[in-house]
C-alpha cells in the first residue's frame, strides 16, 4: 500500500482506500526479488450523491525478475472527480 501511494499514481490527487478483493498470492517472494507492479483502471463510478468524488476500481498485478505473476488483486478506493465536460460526460 505504501508502494501505491509513494508511486503517486493519481499525480497529487488523493486516494482514500476502501477495499482490497480478490488477493491471490500466485508464487512465492523471496528475499532479492525484483518485483513489479502493474495497475489497470477497470472501471470508474461517479458518485450520485457527491459529483466532486468518484469510485475507481484497479485490477493490480504484481511480476518478479523472471516475468512471473505472484499476487494479484482488485483494489476499491475514492477520489476526487473532474468536473463534469459539454453535455454532462464525465471526464
């Protein structure tokens, strides 16, 4: 988690954790592993009730040195939303 928010990911938009699913540890980590993170947005909620934030899920995966996958998992957290652009789309 430190990793998440030490890698600013949001650019200086804070991000309120509220949920970790699906945690897999698919492979040991040892000690000197180098290990790599990838995250993907899988889908972005806006709040009906407080259009200034929103809901964003990420399916996070997580590869050592040798390209294998050893955790996987989806994280829920809340930030803050744009404003709406022309015609009421979300940006």
């Amino acid at each position: 988690m430190r990793m998440f928010v030490q890698s600013g990911g949001y650019g200086k938009t804070p991000v309120v954790g509220m949920g970790i699913d699906e945690l897999r540890w698919q492979k040991p980590v040892r000690p000197g592993d180098t290990l790599t993170v990838e995250r993907e947005v899988v889908e972005v909620t806006r709040s009906r009730t407080r259009p200034d934030r929103g809901m964003i899920r990420t399916r996070v995966q997580v590869r050592n040195q040798d390209g294998d996958v050893v955790m996987t998992l989806y994280t829920l957290g809340r930030v803050p939303a744009r404003q709406t652009g022309i015609a009421g789309s979300a940006a």
